[in-house]
C-alpha cells in the first residue's frame, strides 16, 4: 500500500485562512520593498530594502514548505549579496570622501 499522506492539506498549527492572509501580507512586503528599492535615492537604505525583500521571498518559500530554497534564499541573497553591497557601498564612498 502506498502511504499518500504527504499529499494532505493540512498546514499543522497555522489554519489554512491565516496561513493565506500571511502569504498576501508578505506578497505586498515584497512588491513595495522591491519598489523602495527603486525609488529609493540613497544607496544604502536602497540595499537594506533589498535585504528586506530578500528575506520576505524566503518566508514566502517557507510557507510553501520549500524550507531547502528558503534557506538557500536566506545564506545567499539576504546574507552574501547584501553583505557585498555594503563592503562595495563602503569602499566606494571612502574612495569618494578623501577626492
């Protein structure tokens, strides 16, 4: 016999109404962090919009129980990426301060 429970809907502790209320509130973050981090004039609060985004993505896998791609989203774009922005950021302005 094959043992299909896996494909149940049930979600555990969170009910499937505020699982989905949480999916469309992190959705919104997403759009407007990735708006802000266009519009946004200064560079840095520009990246830190970014790691922002970054990390609503991941919860966003997470609640679609792709904890692998969560965590991946997580490590490389919210800590690697962001953490290049700002060394880059950093030691370009340096370079801009001592002209």
């Amino acid at each position: 016999m094959v043992d299909i429970s896996f494909l149940s809907t049930d979600r555990g502790a969170i009910h499937t109404s505020s699982a989905e209320a949480l999916q469309v509130l992190l959705m919104i973050l997403t759009v407007i962090f990735a708006i802000a981090t266009l519009e946004i004039k200064k560079l840095l609060y520009a990246v830190l919009s970014f790691c922002g985004m970054c990390v609503s993505i991941g919860a966003l896998y997470w609640l679609l129980d792709a904890h692998y791609i969560a965590v991946y989203q997580l490590l490389v774009y919210a800590g690697g990426i962001v953490t290049l922005f700002i060394a880059a950021l950093t030691l370009t302005t340096l370079k801009e301060e001592k002209k």
